[in-house]
C-alpha cells in the first residue's frame, strides 16, 4: 500500500516526474514544480485512494509543465544569434573623386567627403581631412614610382582602397596604413571639399618632378579608415601669365586679344613655354535692347593688331528650338588645342593655331548677351609615364557686352523685269476691261539673306526721267517680308533705278545693295 507524504513543494523548483507504474510512484528527473504537485513515497500501509489522488495531481503537473516548454519552443531559436560582432570603430570611408591641378605655384584638390563609416552608419562628430605629399622616386619617399593606370592630367588616380570588415572568426577591420608625412590638415563636412597647397621655392623651380597626393580622414578619435589612391601633379616653373587680356564685341563674335608669349624670355620654352591659351567663359547676363546704341559705340572702338581666327561659328539667334547657352563655356587656342579633349562653348570644336597667336574670335557669343573671360596659359608634361597639364595663374577679368547694334548684310542679286498687272476698272465687267484695264509694273527680286534674325526688306526707287532724279524714295511703309516686290505705282514709259536694304529684329539696317534700272511698259 501507498500513503503520500504531505510536503509541498515551491513552484518553478527544478524536481522528479511522479509516475505511476502500478506498483508504487516513483521521482523521474527533469519535472517543473506547481502548486498541486506532491511526491509521495512507496511505503507500506495507506489508501490506494490517496495514491490515485497523489498520482492525478503529478500528472495535472506534468502536463502544465510541458505546455510552459512547449510555449517557449519557438523562442530558441531567437536566442543564438551567433558570435557577437565587435563594435564599430566609426571610421570614415575613403574620399572619392579626388583630383589635383597645378595652378600657378598652387597644387588645387578636390574631392567629395563622405557622410557614412565604413560601417554605414551615418558619421557623428568632426572629421579631420590630411593631406599627404609625396615625391615618387625622391629618397625617403613611400612610393618610388606611380601606381599603373594612376591618374592622368590631374584626373582620379587608382580607386581608393576600401576597408572591409573581416569575417564571424576575425572580428577585425582591415584598412590601409595611414599616410605620411601629413601636409596640411582641415575640418570637412559630407560632400564637396577642397584645398590648395601652396607650393615652396625648391617646388617651383628647377627641374620637374611627380607630386603624388592622398586625402585620408579621420573620426573624432583620431581613427583613420587609411587614405586615398594617388593623384599627381607636377612640380617646377609654371607659364607666364595672359597679360592685357581685352575683349570688343563684333558681328562675328567677341574679338578677344592678350599680349603674346615671347619665346625666349628667362628659361627655355621648353620649361615655360606655353603650349596653348585656355579661355573661359560666363555669361553674366542679357544686354537690354534700349542700350543697344551705347553698347554699340563701345564696341565699335578698334584695338590695333591682327586676331587669329577662333572656334568655328556657330549660328545663334534665339531662332525656335536652338540650343539653351550654358552659363559656363571652355576653349582654348594653340598648339595644344587640336590634339586636347577640350571643346569650345556649346560642343564646338577648338581652332589649333601655330604658337601664341595674341588672340582669337568666340564665335559662338550670342547677340544681346553680357560675357566674363579669364584665360590661362597651359602647358602638357609628360613625366614618369604620366600626362599632366600646369595651368600659369588666371589672368584679371573682363566683361564684354554683345549689343544687338550690327545690321545684316546687304542683300544681293537684284533685277527688275517689266510687266502688266490686269485689273479691272471698278463697275467695269472683266469681259469688257481688254487691254485698257493693263497697269504697268515692275517687278524687283533678289537674293534672300542667309541670317537668322532678318525681319523683312526696305525698297527704294528713283525716278531718273523726273525732276528729282537724284533722290531715293522709300516704297510702302510696311517691311516686305520676302525677297520680292512689285511697283505698282510706276508711270509707263519712264525709267527707275531700285535697290533694297535688310532689317534685322532689332532695326538695324544694312547697306543698299546694288542699282537695277528698268523703264516701266507702255500701254
């Protein structure tokens, strides 16, 4: 017989499992315990009774038990996420897009900063830019000879070595040794960045080297993700600068003029000699038309000495559908100009010329536009399998105004032909006008102008068998809009002598063109 001990035990306690085997209850390990669980000892003497009363409430307990694991079944798996992560180090990415120029005694950087670790968090805190400038083939210097496909003409060099977090066993972020020495250091915010080195006298002197340049960023915690790929530029004396620069607007663009290189002067041309001269254009705004005349008694004062043919023209007019001017245009003149990657304003290509010609023609400027211009003289080394342009400083800028203050040309190819009009007489049937309804004419044509902005054509007449055979009479108050006219009001029998001028949008006139005398029919 059975008789249950009358211990209870504390809920959640680690106990046995009661079971009934039909000879007495027994403790099995790995059983939760509730409040209605008893454990009750194989003993003799007692009620069956109790045991069954014992063995019913050990299985009521079993069964809470179970379902309290069953429930927390799906969160296992929840629970191993695998071997922690260190924390993030916080490091900037590398720089990208970095660039370097030589300007003058200056070698310019830009590049873009940022606004994510190498993480991809978003960075918090200051970032500290350092620029490092090495001399590749110099002692002591890291690198000795440029990286292959390194940047050319001051372009991007090698892609930026970009730290990578190590794998679940590592647990480490690899990234490249820091540059050094550090030249100059400034504070930088995510995107566009900049700074200029100033370069020393044993710099700017001498004979050319390759300048290589990182940028390399650090966190708040002086950290460092390691820095850029190398851009170069290129030591030694720069071009002389575009002196005299001056600009008068004409028909046929903006004539721009400087004071020649002289070859010869201080170094080699070799050394300091330009190759080409690189303008560059903004257009600064419109020139209103009421100011056209003042505009134009400006442009019209001459500047001595010959201009050297620029850009090829490209038609402009403010005709439907043509281009929109870009507010920024590039080109050069030159030696250089045929072999370089540049193009003129708006895609036209640069005129070549043999040396410093002292001049060229933007033929390209627009009618009614006000234009700025600084040039620059810029030679191309190639050194240490690298091609690289230095740029002499800008020259002091000028402003041209191009007023809408120059006529079309004069039309051309003028004839006259005689001939009736038939018109019948008023209250008159056709049948009954014959040849007395005839009213002699004259009939003008010519060649129609080739420019985009003609608004139409003035005709004049002399009667040379009248009395005032020396004065030109205006026919119509009204433009002819084509290239053609009939003299309607002509006496038969006399003589005339025409000739026609072209107006263009703004009023301007042109010169007459050539005489055509014929003598209206008789009847």
């Amino acid at each position: 017989m059975f008789r249950c001990c009358e211990t209870m035990y504390r809920p959640g306690k680690i106990l046995g499992c009661a079971r009934f085997d039909g000879e007495g209850i027994q403790v099995v390990s790995g059983m939760l315990a509730s409040d209605g669980m008893r454990i009750c000892h194989d003993r003799p003497g007692g009620a069956v009774a109790g045991a069954a009363e014992t063995v019913a409430a050990a299985v009521l307990a079993a069964a809470v038990a179970l379902a309290a694991a069953a429930a927390l079944l799906p969160l296992a798996g929840c629970a191993s996420p695998g071997p922690p992560l260190p924390p993030s180090l916080k490091l900037p990415e590398a720089v990208s897009g970095l660039v370097a120029s030589r300007v003058g005694d200056e070698v310019r950087l830009r590049w873009t900063t940022p606004s994510r670790t190498t993480d991809r968090l978003l960075i918090v805190g200051p970032v500290v830019a350092e620029i490092c400038r090495e001399t590749p083939g110099a002692a002591g210097s890291a690198s000795a000879t440029p990286a292959a496909g390194a940047g050319q003409l001051g372009q991007v060099g090698q892609a930026p070595p970009t730290p990578q977090r190590g794998g679940l066993e590592s647990g480490k972020t690899v990234v490249a040794p820091p540059c050094a020495p550090v030249l100059l250091r400034l504070q930088v915010t995510p995107g566009a960045s900049g700074a200029a080195d100033r370069l020393p006298a044993s710099l700017t002197a001498g004979p050319r080297r390759l300048l290589a340049y990182r940028v390399q960023l650090r966190n708040a915690a002086g950290r460092t993700a390691g820095p850029s790929g190398a851009v170069y530029a290129v030591s030694g004396p720069s071009p002389g600068l575009v002196e005299d620069l001056r600009g008068r607007a004409t028909k046929t663009g903006v004539v721009l003029e400087w004071r020649a290189e002289a070859a010869g002067l201080g170094a080699s041309r070799e050394m300091n000699g330009a190759e080409a001269v690189e303008l560059d254009r903004t257009t600064a705004g419109t020139v209103a038309v009421e100011a056209a005349a003042a505009v134009g008694a400006t442009a019209a004062v001459a500047t001595a000495g010959a201009t050297a043919a620029g850009p090829a023209p490209v038609h402009k007019g403010g005709l439907p559908g043509s281009a929109k001017e870009p507010a920024e245009s590039r080109f050069r003149v030159g030696a250089a100009a045929a072999s370089s990657a540049e193009a003129g304003p708006n895609g036209a290509a640069a005129h070549a010329e043999a040396g410093d010609a002292g001049g060229t023609i933007d033929r390209t400027a627009q009618m009614g536009h006000t234009y700025r211009y600084t040039a620059q003289r810029v030679r191309t080394v190639v050194l240490g399998g690298q091609t690289l342009e230095v740029r002499s400083s800008p020259s002091a800028e000028i402003t041209v105004a191009v007023g809408d203050v120059f006529p079309p040309e004069a039309p051309t190819g003028l004839v006259a032909v005689p001939g009736f009009a038939g018109e019948a007489a008023a209250g008159q049937a056709a049948s009954q006008a014959g040849v007395q309804a005839q009213r002699p004419t004259i009939d003008l044509s010519w060649e129609p102008g080739m420019e985009p902005r003609i608004a139409g054509y003035r005709v004049y007449r002399r009667d040379l068998d009248g009395n005032a055979r020396d004065e030109w009479r205006r026919l119509g108050s009204e433009l002819a809009p084509a290239p053609a006219y009939r003299d309607l009001t002509v006496v038969a029998g006399r003589r005339y002598a025409y000739r026609v001028t072209a107006v263009d949008e703004a009023g301007n006139e042109s010169g007459h063109s050539d005489e055509a005398v014929e003598t209206a029919p008789g009847e």
